[in-house]
C-alpha cells in the first residue's frame, strides 16, 4: 500500500536531546536542510551517541532513520534501548558516490524519512559535496556525515562540522562553522556504551527506497 505523505512543519534546528550541545551548536540545535559533517578521532569513539536522543524522538514520532554505509551492523538491541523502534531503522551500502547520492535522494523523498546518517570512508570530491547540499536544501530531513581522522582547524565543504574525541569518560565536541571551520565552542557528552555491533556484511533494507517508488508510481 502506497504511503500518505506526511505533514512536514519542522522547525529550521531540532535540539539534539544534548543540552550542553545544544548551547553550543549554531540555532540551539541540529540544522534542517543542511549537512552536519562530524568528524572522528577514530571509529567506534562513541560519535552516534551524539544523535541518539534525536533519531529517538523522530522514531516515537514515526520517522524513519536511513543508514547509509555503516561500517558495522546496526546491534538493534542497543538501538531499542536508545529509543528507536527496529521497524523505523533501515541500512544500505553504497559503492560508489553516484549510489551514495541516490539512496540520499530516495530517502529525502520518502515521506516518513526523519534523518540520514551517512559514513565516507574516503575523500570527499567537490561535486558529491556539492550535490549533496544541493540534494538537502529545501529538505527538512537531519543529513549527518559521519567521517574519520584529524581535520582540525581544517577548512570544511558543509556549513557545520563536529570534531569528536574520546575525553573524560565521555565526549569532546568541537563545533565549527563555515568552510573556514571557524570555532564556534566546545561541549562535552557523557558516553554510554557503543551503539555498534561487529559485522560481516550488512544486509539492506528496501523500506525507505519501497516508499519512493510508491510516490514515483
């Protein structure tokens, strides 16, 4: 059965369920209809805490989270525990960027899609840059991407990035504005336990992409 669409009013910055964050990130929150680059010291430093709270609202509101190229399979145990119902939870792979910005494209229209979090594993070339904001614009859908490895100070290609280290028992957040990544203050999170679980090969979801081809139909 072909999906309703839904009744989209979001605000232009969602709170990230982070209080300390949330003084700090630009708007009081996560931004709609942009990218929210977040940059790891390494894998697994716990960075999905970050937006655990907000994919649970979108899930107790009935929005579905995409998963694009995890570098684990999604443990749905501790994602149940997190607050997000394993039925709003899907994963893809993409092998190429023309792929990554489909499956972008298929989520952001799918009426019941509430985020993306993508992983890049390598660099980024200026037109997926490019396309991808172009992609999220008028979207009021939360587009995260997660990448690793030690980019501060570095200048940025998204509007937003987040630089995450381990510290203290929890997390030291960066947060940076413009392409000039200039500073814009520092947070930190407690952490919890990891939200990831070790993988052979993840195995897609359809949900999300069902539902484009139902509108397209």
């Amino acid at each position: 059965m072909p999906l309703r669409p839904a009744h989209r009013v979001v605000a232009a910055h969602q709170s990230s369920g982070h209080l300390e964050l949330d003084a700090t990130l630009p708007g009081g929150g996560w931004p709609s209809g942009n990218i929210t680059e977040i940059v790891s010291s390494r894998a697994g430093c716990g960075e999905l805490k970050l937006l655990m709270p907000r994919l649970a609202e979108l899930s107790r509101n009935g929005r579905r989270t995409l998963l694009i190229n995890p570098p684990h399979l999604p443990y749905l145990p501790a994602w149940q525990a997190a607050g997000i119902d394993q039925d709003k939870l899907d994963w893809q792979e993409a092998l190429h960027e023309s792929e990554f910005l489909h499956q972008v494209a298929q989520a952001l229209a799918a009426p019941d899609c509430g985020a993306v979090v993508g992983w890049c594993h390598g660099p980024l070339s200026e037109q997926l840059t490019d396309a991808l904001q172009r992609l999220v614009a008028s979207s009021s859908v939360l587009c995260f991407l997660l990448r690793q490895g030690r980019m501060a100070g570095a200048g940025s290609s998204f509007p937003l990035r987040l630089e995450v280290e381990p510290a203290h028992g929890g997390l030291k957040v960066c947060v940076r504005r413009g392409r000039g990544a200039v500073a814009q203050g520092t947070a930190h999170i407690p952490l919890t336990r990891p939200q990831l679980h070790p993988r052979r090969q993840p195995a897609p979801r359809a949900s999300l992409a069902m539902a484009a081809m139902a509108l397209a139909a």
